[in-house]
C-alpha cells in the first residue's frame, strides 16, 4: 500500500493494526543520500569510530521513502500473510500554523541510483509525508503558547513603513464611524501586512484585522469574538501539529509494540531512523546501543544471518541474490494480504517492496535454519520446537521466532574486517 | 526551449548562436533554496556582512533550473525578438569515466514553493545537465592522466578476498593453457572483481582482463592491444568530460561575449552562479566586485530600476504586478522567435519565463525613461538618442541600452534599509 501525504491520516488506522497483529516487522529505508567513510578494511578501524563517523553523515541526510511490511502467521490457511506499506517522507513546510524549515543534504550519486529504479521524485516532493520528533513538537506548542499569551514580537517601521502607515492610521480610524463598520487595507508586501497587524494588536484591542485575498479587512470586534477567534485559532493548530507530526505516530507505534524489527543489512536504517524520528543520536557506540535496546529490544539482519550462519552456501548477500539462491528452501508459503495489491508484481528497490522481500527471506531462513539448525542455535531451536507443539498434518510445524535467538541484535558490518556490530555485548 | 541532459549537446549551437546575436541576456534561477539570514532592517546591517552571510548560504545550495532569454533588435520587423531557453541543472554522477559526486542542500520551504508553481523535480532529478568548474575540470584531467601513468591505487586482500583470489589464481594461469585462450572469472561484489583487476594489472602485463556482464573475461593481449585499448579509454574519457562539463559551456559563452545581463532582483542569482560555475566565492564583498566586473561588466537590475526611477508611480515590485503595471507603456513590440514555441502561453516562475518576462520589462523600462529621461539619465539619454539617428517613418526610435547606463550594476537588497548593491562603487 502507497502512503502518501493525502492518505496518511487513513492509512494511519491499518498501519496500527498490521503493526499490532503481526509477528514480525520488516523494514526497509531509501535515503537522500550517504557518503562514503574511510576504508573499512584498514586495521586500525572500529566500530566505536565508525559509529561516529556514519553518525556524523547520518544527521545530514534524511530517509526520503520508508517501507514497513507486516507479517502474521495464519493458523488458518498454514501461511504467512504479508501487509507492505511504503512511505514516501518529505519535511514539507506547507503544515499551516505548525510548521519547521528543516534541510538536508541530497547526493548526486543516490539520486542516480532512484532514478535507475524508477523512483518518482514527484510523489517524493510533492505528496512526501511529514514529521517531527517529540522535542520540535513540544517546541512548537511551546512557540504557540507563547504567541497566545504575549503576543507576536514586533518590527520596526522602515521609511517605506512609516509612509505607508501614515495613510493607514487615518483609514483605521474611519472604522468607528464607517457605515458599514469595517475598512479595508491593501498593503502591497508581506512587511506592510505585519505593520498593519501590530498597529491594530496594540493600538486597537476593540479592532478584528482578518486577512482577505489582496487585501486586510479591519472592523470592530464583536462580544466574545476575540475569544472565538483564539479557539478556532487552537483547533487550527492542533489540526496542523498533528498533521506535522506526520510519520512519528508509525515510529512510535513501531516502538510501542516491541515487535521484531527486521531488515537486510540495516545497521544504517536503524541509525538514520533514531535520529531521524528520535532527533539525533548520542555521541558515542555504547549510548546508541542503550537508546536502541529501549526502541527495539529484538533486531535481526538477514545479511548479518546469511553471511555467518554455517551450511548456508550462500555466493552473494545482495537481496535480489538471495531470493534466487534461497527458493528452493523449504517453509510455509507466503501470501500477500488481499487488500495490498501494489506488490502482485515485484518492484525491487521500492522500499515497501523491498521490506516484503526481507521479510520473505526471514521465513525462509528460520525454516531452514530451524530444519536444519546451525551450531549456533541448537539450543534455542531445540527449545523452539518444543514449545511450538508436534507436527500435526501439516506440512510445516510452525517455527518459532526464537530459533533465530542467535542472531538477535548481531548486525552485519558488510565491508569492515568486523562483519558485526552485536547490540547487545 | 527546454534544454536537459538529453538536447544539451544540441542545443549548444542554437544557445551560442542567440547569445552571440543578442543585445542584451535576461537571466532568472530557482535554487535548491536559502534560508534566511539576520533581520536586514537592523541598522547595524551592512552590505559587507550581509555578502558574507549570504555567501556561506549559496556555497550550499544549488540552481536547480537557468533561464536564459535572448534578445535582439530587428531592424526588419522593428521589434524585438525573443530567444527563451529553460535549463534543468543537477550534478548527475552518471557521467562515466568523468564523475564527481557533490552533495547538496535542499531547503523545504524552496521545494515548496516550486510544487506550488508546478515544478518537474522529475525532470530536473532524471534530466538534469551537469557542470564543473574549471578547477573540478583540471582536477578530473589530472586523476586521469595520473591513473593511466601509475594506474589504479593497489586494495588490500581481506580473508574473504584471499580465498577467493587463491582460486582465480589458478583460473588465470590456465589462460596460457587454455583451448580458447581465455577464462571468465566470476567473482560475487565489487571488491573481488578489483581484486581480479589488480592482480592481472601487477603480476599478467600480457594480459587483458576486461569486464563482461556478470563476470570477467581474462585473454592473452594481441599485438598493440594495450595501445588501442588505452586509446579508446581516453576517448572515452574526453566524451564522459565534454558531458560532465555541462551547463558551464554556457556560463563561459554568457562571460565571453560580454553582453548586459538582465535580471530581476539578481544579486543572489549573481553570487550563485559564479559560486556554483566559478567554484566558490571570495571571502569579502570587495574581491567579488572586482570577480563580476571581470565576467559581467554591464548588468540591470530591472526591480532596483523600478524601486528607484523618478515618476514610475509603480506600487509593488514583484515581476507579475510589474507586467500589469507596465502594460500602458509605449515601446515597440517583442516578439517571440518562431522556433520558440514554450511560452506562447506564460508560465510564471519557471526561469525561462521569468527571465523572458524581465527582459519585456527592461525593453518597457528602457522605452519610457528614454522618453521622459529621469533626472538621473538625462545626458546619457541625450546621448543615446543622438547615437541612435533621427526618428524615421517608424513609431518608435530604436533605443540604445545606454539609455540606462546610471542603473548598469546597481542591484536591488529589496529587504535592507538599503537598497542598492553598486557593483562598480
């Protein structure tokens, strides 16, 4: 399912319950760009270092389409059923009274790679979704409390100011004995506008100035007009702040149902996701990886799996690789949930798409590894098993999460000389 | 005429053609964005510090689409023609053996604003034409000329990398043997193909290694082969250069012919041309001064022209409400060149129109100070009119560009408490 800026606050509902009902959540992030950093397979690197090199860059760039896909086991049809939601994400300014500025780095070369898939940099920008993490939001209330109780700062009349507002005074004060009780100003630029506001803010508290198209009408308030006014003014705001929030609300719920989290080679994805959504990240490895364990308690990296789990015979990690050398692999069958329809074709490097992919390749692994377990998680395949109950008539017992245990939180480092970042050491 | 990645090498002829005919080049850009800097109406304010703020924005941003419109005088038609051109700018790295990657800022308000006026960002990201500087040019020619002398800088063997390259070791001594006289070698990622590459480059100089899809094919050399392979490389390279140079072909020929560049509050589109085709900017307002006399001795400021003229009567100053306000004024007519068909119908905010619709105003402006000189004006006026002979059967007497010479390179600071830059000051 496309999310975008129109349909969010819709598809806000389904994401809720896919994310509530599922066993697992993949994921899947395109960014706005990424440098390189130094040579990783120089010796003297680790990954203190390039932690604080990839943070560095990180908070630079912005993650530009984001891809969720939900995954639940049906006892019903013995399968899995699949919900893929892509995102598409822009700090869009155009969110009325709650509204933030931000920019961010693109590079040339991430673009050229979209663009090789197809990506539609319109939807991007115009229909991306928006969002602020918890400190800009309650930084906007905080501005909007302030404005409410003192009022806007004011500016200072340059000479055009000065002549302009000269003729508008005397026009203001027609006002009171105007027939038809309002006068209309027409200040030529943004600048006059304002002076026109603050003349009436703090000359004229009996007088209502409300913008029209071209021109500012200006008319003697009526009883509890004022107070109407700031109400409908607070429901504007609330209205825009939440659409401002955008994008946060999936984050937090992502976080609130302490689900697996599962991606492909997705150390970065996590680190661009935490300061993207969290507002930056800690200075140092150790500080990240105590903020992670409280978002995501239970991460696990397809790569990471594929490159070290033995017997695997696996040639190249790459994703679309991997689907190839691993269909002969033997689970349950996947099904893509009725109600998405956008993945009956594959389109690979779509993030949505993309999440769905990884996600299928996690069954596949944990049925594999768990028929044949590894060295490594004899144990917690062994216990899996057991708890999952006998194998009836079905073709597959279902397999456990756990079998995996292993490889929890171990994420893969692809071109360091370390091949793993373990989250929880 | 809409100039992209695909028509710029074509189009070239036909820019170079109009810019060496026109009697003056009206200019307009849209940037990645800018943000704003301190509050221009402090006092304590100068144009000096106002340039240093400025320029530490521009060095980030980008012009992301140049208008270029062309005009010339037809003695035939006695009217002015036309010549609009619409650039797509963006540093693809797509340019082949040719390639810098150079990350950039993109403002969400800028973005914003250019969905609002309906923007292509598919066509500026998918087709988008390139540039270097001259010293990024120079320095592209170096690498080169330093990779084919001392080839490739040698990568390390990792122990993925060992193994791998122990049996293609093998591989490439059966090349000697082999019936056919070559091996393909199939290794998995970009490091074990350069990996391939070093080992043929230092320990095989009899052999050729080239790269086939999906895998690599190792033969012995035929006679000459290295030379001829050398060879096409460094045509190779000459085309990949020619397009990465790109849009600064133009911006060299605008230099070159040292005609009156038109624009409509211009200083910041000034400092990011010569920011982002120049590379960079000097580090105070004096050097920049002396940098724009070089490339741009004439240029006219059509907003500082109608802010500061004697009896304009003009109320606001932006381009749209300059085009209404105008109308009435007596000049001859400005036709648009046949072959230019986009802007039969006007899209404002794009920079081929934008700059069309300057160069309309200049000519208007021109005609109407020339016919009721401005105190200002008056002995250039004077002048002017007597180069251009006596008025004949036709209606309006050609004008010279003079006519406007105590406006030529004072640029509009529209929100300062002052409001001109003198570039020649």
């Amino acid at each position: 399912m496309e999310v975008i800026r129109s349909n969010f606050a819709d598809a806000l509902e389904r994401v809720g319950e896919a994310i509530h009902e599922a066993e697992f959540l993949a994921i899947d992030a395109e960014f706005s760009g990424l440098e390189q950093v130094a040579d990783l397979r120089k010796s003297e690197y680790d990954v203190e270092q390039y932690y604080i090199d990839i943070a560095a860059l990180v908070k630079r760039y912005n993650i530009i389409q984001f891809g969720l896909c939900a995954f639940t086991w049906s006892a019903v049809s013995q399968s899995y059923i699949s919900k893929p939601f892509n995102f598409y994400l822009f700090p869009t300014t155009t969110t009325g009274t709650a509204r933030l500025d931000r920019p961010f780095s693109v590079q040339p070369s991430a673009i050229d790679f979209l663009a090789k898939h197809s990506f539609d940099f319109n939807k991007w920008l115009y229909c991306g979704i928006p969002w602020l993490t918890q400190a800009e939001e309650e930084s906007l209330v905080q501005q909007y409390r302030n404005k409410v109780q003192k009022g806007f700062d004011d500016i200072v009349e340059d000479k055009k100011g000065k002549e302009y507002m000269e003729t508008a005074r005397i026009q203001i004060k027609q006002v009171y004995t105007s027939k038809d009780g309002f006068v209309n100003l027409v200040p030529h630029n943004a600048y006059l506008r304002r002076l026109v506001y603050q003349e009436i803010r703090n000359h004229h508290p009996d007088l209502i100035a409300q913008g029209r198209p071209g021109f500012i009408q200006v008319r003697v308030a009526k009883k509890d007009e004022s107070d109407q006014i700031k109400q409908r003014d607070m429901d504007r705001f609330e209205r825009d702040l939440s659409e401002a929030r955008g994008f946060r609300a999936v984050f937090d719920m992502m976080k609130a149902s302490r689900k697996p989290i599962v991606g492909h080679n997705l150390l970065v994805d996590i680190m661009m996701m935490q300061s993207q959504f969290e507002g930056g990240l800690p200075a140092d490895f150790e500080a990240f990886k105590r903020d992670i364990q409280m978002s995501f308690p239970c991460i696990l990296d397809t790569k990471f799996i594929c490159e070290t789990a033995a017997g695997l015979q696996i040639k190249s990690t790459s994703l679309d690789a991997l689907l190839d050398q691993t269909s002969q692999y033997d689970c349950p069958p996947v099904d893509m949930h009725p109600a998405f329809t956008r993945y009956f074709e594959g389109r690979l490097h779509e993030a949505g798409y993309d999440a769905y992919v990884t996600g299928r390749l996690l069954i596949r692994l944990m049925y594999h590894l768990g028929a044949s377990p590894t060295d490594i998680g004899v144990a917690q395949h062994q216990r899996a098993i057991a708890k999952s109950g006998p194998v009836g008539q079905n073709k597959h017992a279902k397999v456990d999460m756990n079998t995996l245990k292993a490889y929890y939180n171990k994420l893969n480092l692809s071109k360091g000389h370390f091949t793993v970042v373990n989250l929880d050491a």
